[in-house]
C-alpha cells in the first residue's frame, strides 16, 4: 500500500512539473511572439506577384517621436532611421534590437532652436558615403565617416540655392550618375517667417555642385524617387487639399523636367485615414510603395493602385531589402517589417 501511494505521489508531482514547464514555456512563447499589424487590402490581382495575400507588417522598434527616413545597409544587415524631433538616427538589427546610431542628426548648431530639428530622408551616394536631409541645419549633408563607424561630422552639399537658405530638405534620391534630387518643405522651419525661399521647392544638385531648381509648382513637395531607367520622377505632396502624387519627365540632358502630370490623387479619400502621400520607394519592376491616408498605397508604374496595406498610425516613409522581399516602413512611433514574399 505504502508503495502504491509513493507511485501514486510521484505521478502528481511529476504531472504538476509538466504543467507548469509547458505554462511557463507557453508565457515565453506568449512574450517572444511578434506584434503584428496592419491588413492588405487588394484591388488588383497583380498584387499577388508582388506580396504575398495576408501579408501583415510586424513591429520591430518603437518607442519614437516621429520616424522617418528608413534606410537599408545590406553589407551590416542594419536598418537605419530618423527620429526627427530627437535629433537621432536608430539602427536596427536582428541579433541587437535597436540602437543609437547618430547624434546629433540633423542639428549641430549650438543656439537653442525650436522646430523639428533633426535628420530626415536618408540615402548613400554611388560611393556608399550617407546623405542626410538636415531640417536643422537646413541642408544636403554628407556624413565624413563610413557607414560603419558614424560620426556626427558632415559636409554640405548643398544649403542655398541664388543665396537663400533652404527651409528643411526633406527627402532624397541619388540617380546612377551621382546627381541627388531632393524636396524642400517648410516643416521643420523653428518659425514660418524663417523661411527664404519663395516656393517650397523640388531641386537637383548636380555632379559639379551646381544646385537646379526643377519644379516651384508643388505646395508641399515631400517624398521623391526615381523609375528605372530614370527617365521619370516621381514626387509626392503631403498637401491637405492636394493630396496627390506628380510624375515629369527628365527632359534630355537631365537638365530639367517636362510634362508634368498627376501620377495619382488622393483627394476625396476618407478623411479618417490617417496620413498624408509623403515618402515613397519604387522596385526594379516600377512599382510604387508610397505612404499615404491610411497606411502603404502600391501602384503600379502608370499609377494603377494595385493595393494597400492598411495601418492606423499615419505612415512617413519606407525601404525596400536589396531583394525586394522585405519592405521597411516607418510609422509614426513605430518601425515596422513587412515579409512581402519567400
């Protein structure tokens, strides 16, 4: 009997054991499983070459006060990224989480100065070296340190155009000639009677360093990119009332732009979506990933809206992985990954 109720004790206790392990396995599973948001939304059935249907986008860092900029360095296998009202680029891996890349960011000054102040749309150059659109320092900037080791040390590449100071370069693309084309919004002017410029303009720095201005017509000219083949620009408008997205035409020699047209307009979207057209990425195949009312809008290369993945927090920009298999976007307080296809 003694022996029984021994066998008997033994199988409880070995039972409650196993019980709590797989509980406890079950809570770290639970703490360790990703946060996922967002939902597709498809139009079109070419979307499905594109990413996969379901596609989700998981929270990979968060904890920001306005991201923006995202920017993929494949040899580190590093996500970087501004948070412009702090004055900081994060980077992101997968072995490390997030990190402090770069500070200060945007605004070396030491005067107190209010606004938006730091970094902005990021990119490399044909050499690899980072350029920043600096809202503080209101410029085009190099970073004089590899991408490897930053440091907060920059050139200007460009800070004027005729003499007067930019507002606050926002976003940038570099083309296969090593020309940088780039937005220049009011947004993170300290004060509007800051401002110099009598348009808020689209420019190009040339090789020589000769800036051009190429459109004065955009009343909030945010996100840019080129289509393969550079013959087409695209810019974006985070206008309110003009909520839309323009293609030019390079004209020949690059030495301006011709034929402007509305790529895409917004207005008359919901007007509960959050999100204005602000930063946007194009794949080798021309389509279009572009933050907008309501989350990510994909076109295709004539502008035919193919889907959108749907996200409550207003989205600035995004990255796409050297594969195109992997779309970074920043979204507001969050950094977010989308698996787009295997």
């Amino acid at each position: 009997m003694k022996f029984y109720f021994a066998v008997l004790l033994s199988a409880i206790l070995f039972s409650c054991s196993n019980e709590k392990q797989k509980a406890e396995t079950t809570v770290g599973e639970q703490a360790s499983a990703p946060k996922m948001l967002g939902s597709l939304e498809k139009t079109d059935a070419a979307l499905d070459a594109i990413i996969s249907p379901g596609a989700q986008a998981e929270v990979i860092a968060e904890g920001f006060e306005w991201s923006e900029g995202p920017l993929w360095l494949e040899k580190t296998k590093t996500l970087i990224w501004s948070d412009v009202p702090a004055n900081t680029i994060y980077k992101w891996t997968a072995e490390k989480g997030k990190e402090v890349y770069l500070t200060p960011s945007g605004y070396t000054d030491t005067a107190k100065r209010g606004g938006e102040m730091g970094s902005n749309g990021l990119t490399l150059d044909n050499e690899g070296n980072l350029i920043l659109c600096q809202h503080g320092n209101r410029q085009i900037a190099k970073m004089n340190s590899s991408v490897d080791d930053p440091k907060p040390v920059f050139t200007t590449l460009a800070g004027n155009y005729k003499g007067k100071r930019f507002s606050s370069p926002n976003d940038a693309i570099v083309s296969s000639t090593g020309e940088i084309y780039f937005t220049d919004p009011p947004y993170g002017l300290a004060k509007p009677e800051d401002k110099e410029q009598p348009y808020n303009g689209v420019y190009k720095i040339k090789k020589n360093g000769e800036v051009v201005l190429l459109v004065d017509s955009i009343s909030r000219p945010n996100g840019i990119a080129l289509f393969p083949g550079e013959k087409r620009l695209l810019v974006a408008s985070s206008d309110d009332n003009k909520p839309i997205w323009y293609v030019y035409e390079l004209s020949d020699g690059g030495v301006g732009v011709k034929n402007g047209r509305i790529f895409y307009s917004a207005a008359g979207s919901d007007k509960s979506l959050k999100g204005l057209p602000d930063g946007l990425k194009i794949d080798k195949n021309g389509n279009v990933f572009a933050t907008g009312p309501g989350g990510v809008w994909i076109f295709n290369s004539e502008g035919k809206v193919l889907g959108k993945l749907k996200l409550n927090d207003p989205t600035s920009n995004c990255a796409l992985s050297p594969d195109e298999k992997t779309l970074y976007i920043t979204n507001d307080m969050n950094v977010l990954r989308v698996k787009m296809r295997e």
